[in-house]
C-alpha cells in the first residue's frame, strides 16, 4: 500500500510503501527511485527506544537514586544472570541488560550495595517496565525491576542509604 508524504516540508513529494506480506516499508523518492527499506521490527525498535513514557505511567511511591553496585538474578525457570544496576529505591532497582526480560517476568535478586559490596542481600522482583536501548531517562538498555519481596531490614537499609545519597551536597 502506498502513502503520498504531503505534510512533512523536508520529505513532500516522496511515498512510503508499506509491504504486509514482506513486513518492510520502502521509502521511494520525487521521481519514484526507491531511497531504502527497513522491516517492521526495526521500526517498531526503534518506536519503543525512543519514546517517551508517559507522566501518568510513573507509579513509583518511593524515592530512588543513581547508584551503580552488582546485582545477580534468576528467572523462575533457572536462567541466571549477572548485571549491573544503575539505581535503587524502597520499591525496586534499574539492572543494566542489552538483552532485557520480558516485562512481567519474575525474578530472585540478590544484590550488593557499594558500603559492604560483599554483603549479598537477597530479595524477589518482577520486570515493571523495558528500555531496550539507552535514551534520555536511562542511560543503559536494561529494565526496572519492583521488588515483591523483600526483608523490611534489607528495605530500610536500602532507604537510608537512598535518604543520604540524596542529602549529600543540599546545604544544611
């Protein structure tokens, strides 16, 4: 199915090509000459790395900083891994990933936070939301993990060291 390119002033004049059976879309010049194609799966990559997610999706309730320390995981059917994160709050972490799991997947965590980095502190996780390329608001591909479970002292540490990262450098 063509499409005229009317409103766009940069590219008037040229159509685009939407191929259903091949899954690609060519993009053809003023004089009908083909400019280049790209399949369906990279254009919806490209969509979901750089959209922006919307202010009604931000349901975090707690606060959370940029902290980079080891984090270890397993998927409820055995596959483990070991990432970075790139931030924690009382609700979950950001684990750095270029391959990120399916949102909804469910996860046993175990992290280790910069003070005592050979201290492993175990909690359970479900994938809340992918980024599959770096953008704007992360900058790492990965995903955010809320935690489901996890020990009240774990959390509260977790809080104070959230609590006096965000006071270092305020004035007093």
């Amino acid at each position: 199915m063509k499409y005229p390119v009317s409103s766009s002033l940069r590219h008037k004049g040229k159509t685009l090509d939407l191929d259903a059976n091949r899954e690609v879309i060519t993009l053809f010049g003023i004089n009908g000459e083909p400019m280049g194609d790209l399949s369906w799966d990279f254009v919806i990559d490209q969509i979901l790395a750089y959209r922006k997610p919307p202010a009604s999706r931000e349901t975090r309730n707690e606060p959370r900083v940029t902290l980079t320390f080891r984090v270890k995981y397993t998927t409820q059917e055995g596959q483990q891994f070991e990432s970075r994160a790139g931030g924690i709050g009382g609700g979950g972490l950001f684990i750095e990933s270029l391959r990120p799991l399916p949102v909804g997947t469910k996860l046993a965590l175990e992290f280790s936070l910069p003070e005592q980095p050979s201290e492993w502190m175990p909690a359970k996780g479900l994938v809340a939301w992918v980024c599959p390329k770096a953008d704007q608001y992360t900058f790492s591909p990965g995903m955010g993990v809320r935690f489901t479970e996890i020990n009240p002292d774990i959390r509260n540490r977790v809080l104070e060291l959230v609590k006096a990262l965000q006071t270092v450098g305020q004035p007093a």
